[in-house]
C-alpha cells in the first residue's frame, strides 16, 4: 500500500497505561491484523470517537499512514470526515 492512500480500517478506543505525550485520557488505535496499520500506531481522528462513546467502542474509518518530521508514523483521518460505529 502506497503511503499516499487512504483505507478503511477498524479502529477501537482504550485508555493506554502510559500517556505518551498526547492529549486527553482516551485514544485511538487500529485493531489487530491490518498492516501496515498496527496496533501500537496512534490515530488522529474525530475527538467524538474517544470523548462520546465507551471505551472499547470499535470504529470504521477512513485514514492513511503519515508523520510529522522527526515523529513516529501515524494513522490520520479528517475529524469532519464521516465514521461507523461497529
């Protein structure tokens, strides 16, 4: 997969263990099996995902794989962009 498209992919929410420098107590990440998404990679998204819904709540989204200078790759979905709820 180039790293220029964008995939649907199936993300959940959690509460990591350990802060790693981004905001808010709930973040998002992909689930299992979807490389070259992996789980360890965090989701910048529509904050609706991780503020209104339960922890653990699976979403469909739309995203591609990026980085910031100097920064880890991400996974990257418009917050205006529409999602599911699985």
């Amino acid at each position: 997969m180039n790293k220029e498209e964008y995939s649907y992919i199936i993300v959940e929410s959690y509460k990591p263990e350990i802060n790693r420098g981004y905001h808010g107590e709930i973040h998002i990440k992909p689930i299992a099996g979807q490389e070259p998404f992996t789980e360890d990679m965090h989701v910048e998204c529509n904050k609706v995902l991780s503020n209104e819904y339960d922890l653990g709540t699976r979403f469909k989204i739309k995203a591609k794989i990026t980085s910031r200078e100097g920064s880890k790759p991400f996974a990257y979905s418009h917050y205006k962009w529409p999602f599911e709820v699985l």
